[in-house]
C-alpha cells in the first residue's frame, strides 16, 4: 500500500483531487459540516503536496547519487584496465 501511495500519479491525484473537493465544498455543503469538509479535504492535500516536493528533491539526489557512482565505477575500471597493460 505505501509504494502505491508514493507513486506520483497517486499523488498528483490526491494533491489535486482534495484540492478541488476542498474549495468547492463550503459553497456546496452549509454550516460547519462543509467548513470542516474543506478542512479535512485541505489537510489530505497539503499533505499529498509536500510527498510531491520531498520526492523531488529526493528523485535529484538519487540522480546525482547515481551518476557519481557511475562516475566513480568507470575510473576504477581506467585503473584496472592500466594496471592489467603493463
């Protein structure tokens, strides 16, 4: 259940999805019930937002993590392929 929570188009979804229900449901529901409506959908969508923005600094790192790693992997293999010529 939690990969398919954190995968960005269940996000995007929820971000959106709640974001709408939540700005259209005071002018659809009267009285507390729809403010509280609006609240709760409010909360569920800043939370799905800040999954959004803590992913992509995350999905960078991970890609600069990555390519150093390659970096690092292609001169250890120079140096043992020099070691091996002579």
């Amino acid at each position: 259940m939690k990969a398919l929570l954190s995968s960005k188009p269940v996000l995007w979804f929820l971000f959106l999805f709640n974001l709408v229900v939540a700005v259209a449901a005071p002018f659809v529901v009267d009285g507390s019930q729809g403010v509280m409506t609006a609240v709760g959908m409010g909360v569920v969508s800043l939370g799905a937002g800040l999954s959004l923005l803590k992913g992509r600094g995350q999905t960078q790192t991970h890609a600069q993590t990555h390519a150093h790693a390659h970096a690092q992997g292609q001169g250890q293999g120079q140096g043992q392929r020099q070691g091996q010529r002579a």
